[in-house]
C-alpha cells in the first residue's frame, strides 16, 4: 500500500513530467516554426505552461505547508 509520501510523490513527479513534455514539444515546435505566427503561437504555449508550472508549485508548496501545521 502506498503511504501519503509515495502517492504524493508520485503526484509530483507525474506534474512535472506532464509539463516537461508539453514544455518540449512547444520547444521543438519553436525551433522549427516557418514564420511569425508560429513563433508567436509557440511562444505563447511556452507562457502558458510557465504559469501552470508556477501554479502547481504554489498549490504543491501549499499542501505542503497545510500538513506541516
């Protein structure tokens, strides 16, 4: 059975990993856009998953602290 720690790990590593991938594809999808709008398309998915990176660290820094009180 998985204790708290592992499932919440696991979590965690599933977030990353999730966001890493998107992360690369807009990445290669960067480095292969043909022209301005696709520059700017790639650009702006790469923000985006900035933000959702920093969401999910905030509410992952959250339920942290919530079990440590």
């Amino acid at each position: 059975m998985f204790s708290n720690h592992a499932y919440d790990n696991a979590y965690k590593l599933g977030t990353y990993s999730a966001i890493a991938d998107m992360m690369r594809r807009e990445i290669r999808n960067l480095d292969k856009a043909q022209d301005e709008f696709d520059r700017d398309w790639a650009m702006r998915n790469l923000r985006s998953l900035a933000d959702q990176l920093d969401e999910a660290e905030e509410r992952m820094k959250k339920e942290v602290d919530s079990v440590a009180l």
